[in-house]
C-alpha cells in the first residue's frame, strides 16, 4: 500500500498524482483489471478519459463497495455549443481553420510542422481547409444549454465532484474571442454541483487568457513530446501562474515514465504547480508511478473563490 499525498481543491480533497489507466489495446475488461490492481495498490481517484473508463469505474465501486472511489470524466467544449442550432462539430474544419488564420504565424507553423506536432488532432482538421468562420459566424455560436445537460446528465457529483471541460476547443474559444462561451460552461457545471477545471492544449496561450474563468484549476499539457510551445517560455509562465494548475499527459513517452520520480520532482518542485495526470498501461508502469507519487508533499491550497491561492507545503 502506497498513500498518496493529496491537496484540498475547493473543499473537496484530490490526491496530487491521478493516475490515468490507458491500456494499449483500450479492452473495457482490462481498464477495470488494471484500475483495480491500482486501487490495492491505494489509488483512489482516476482519469477517466472515455465512456469506457467511466463504466470501469462504476464497476469498480460495486465490487470493492468503496464510497470514497472518485473519478475526474473529460469533456470538450465543443459539447456545450452549437451553431445555428448544429452541433459545432459539423464546422469542426472551418474553426480549425480558422484558429491556424487568426493565430498561428506562418514561422509557427513551419516550425510546428517541423517538429511534427501539425499531425496532432489540434490541427489536423484545418489540414486543406481554406474555409474560415465569418466575424458572424463567430458571433453567433451559442452555448446550447440543452445539449449540455445531456452529456452531463449521466455523472454524479458523488462519484465525480471535478469535470474536465476544455480540451482543443478550450483554446479555440479563447482563439475566436468567445470565452463567454467557456463562462457558461463553467457557470453551468458549477450549478449542477460539480467543480470545473478548465483545461487547454498550448500552455502559453490558454492559461493567461483564461484566467479570468472561474475554474477551480486549469490543466495544460507540461510535456515537450506533445505540446506546440516553447517549453521554457511555458515553465517561466507557470511558475509565476497564481492559480492551482494541472499537469496533463505528466509522463508520456518511455523515458520520462522510467524516471517519474525526476520528473514528480521537476513538475511540484521546481514549477509547484498543484495536480499531475499520470498515465499508465500496465501492473508494473502503476506501481512505479504511484511510489513516486508517494514521495510527492501534500499541499494546502488557500483560496477563497474567485481570488488568488496561495499553495502552502504541509
């Protein structure tokens, strides 16, 4: 048994590392064999990515008949908004067109493609496109509350008091100038209970624009393989960032899993941000993700909504 060190979020208690059970060959059966070898191992709280995770989990409760088992559900943006009563995902080519227009500079994009990371699903939709959004276009998405409810419908805050909401479409709002879009979202979740954490895919666009938001975190990718920042222009910002911030994706590629200890340390240490996603794929990667995430201090995290944290070690 390995107990992890946790930090209050907004009252509720989350352990610092979460760990996110993807498995290779994304077999239903296995996610709940691996998430239950990671729960005798004390895990109590898991990513949960895919519908598929969410059964796991559930699962999971009726056979260990555990109460304090939580899950973390991601959602994208695009899920509460529509355009011209169309789910937005239908001009999901035009936004991403758009997005590469209005933000990324040709030297950007030569560089990107250089590195490879124009083949991620943040761009490859505007690959070819020369379609972009009209000006009013933009202005008339709107959050469409109904369909919201819906995806929402089947999670609990019992068994997940905090959403991911966010994903590319994160950025992309804030790209189009719509972050009332975000605001409804969070406004709307927070009504149903839950506690939002906002996430995004380009650290140093999306944290100082969506700041404002009020989430009870925000979560980026911090990993060099999969993001499309510069990653030392990305610490300085998040070392300076006054709100409680989430590591996505913590540990992605061989490498870096094999050293997660350094790389624990690197993340709460040295950038002290709040909460780390982990993934793993198998027993053996669990097991030395959670030692590791047992050596992580826990952390007081004094905020009162709306203002300013202040991160304390305990």
């Amino acid at each position: 048994m390995m107990r992890l060190s946790t930090a209050l979020l907004e009252g509720k208690k989350l352990p610092r590392v979460i760990l996110s059970v993807r498995p290779s060959d994304t077999d239903p059966d296995r996610i709940l064999t691996l998430m239950r070898r990671a729960y005798e191992m004390d895990a109590w709280c898991f990513d949960l990515p895919t519908p598929s995770h969410h059964r796991a989990l559930k699962e999971l409760k009726g056979l260990v008949r555990e109460d304090s088992l939580i899950g973390l559900p991601h959602f994208s943006a695009e899920e509460g908004a529509s355009l011209s009563g169309n789910p937005l995902r239908r001009f999901e080519k035009k936004v991403a067109a758009t997005i590469t227009k209005n933000i990324f500079s040709p030297d950007l994009v030569r560089r990107l493609k250089k590195r490879g990371a124009w083949r991620s699903p943040y761009f490859y939709t505007a690959t070819g496109s020369r379609e972009v959004l009209t000006s009013k276009e933009i202005g008339l998405i709107r959050f469409d509350a109904s369909r919201f409810e819906r995806v929402l419908s089947p999670f609990q805050p019992r068994i997940s008091p905090f959403l991911f909401i966010g994903e590319r479409y994160g950025d992309w709002f804030l790209g189009l100038g719509r972050a009332d879009l975000l605001k409804a979202m969070v406004s709307s979740i927070r009504e149903k209970g839950f506690i939002p954490i906002l996430s995004g895919q380009w650290a140093t666009f999306f944290l100082p624009k969506a700041k404002s938001l009020d989430a009870a975190a925000y979560a980026v990718p911090i990993n060099r393989e999969i993001s499309f920042f510069d990653l030392e222009q990305a610490c300085g910002l998040i070392k300076k960032f006054d709100r409680p911030v989430v590591s996505l994706n913590a540990l992605v590629g061989r490498e870096v899993l094999e050293g997660s200890e350094e790389a624990f340390s690197f993340l709460f240490k040295e950038l002290k941000i709040s909460f780390a996603v982990a993934e793993a794929d198998s027993e053996e990667e669990i097991e030395r993700v959670l030692r590791a995430a047992g050596k992580v201090p826990s952390l007081t995290i004094r905020r009162i909504r709306g203002s300013s944290p202040s991160p304390e070690g305990s």
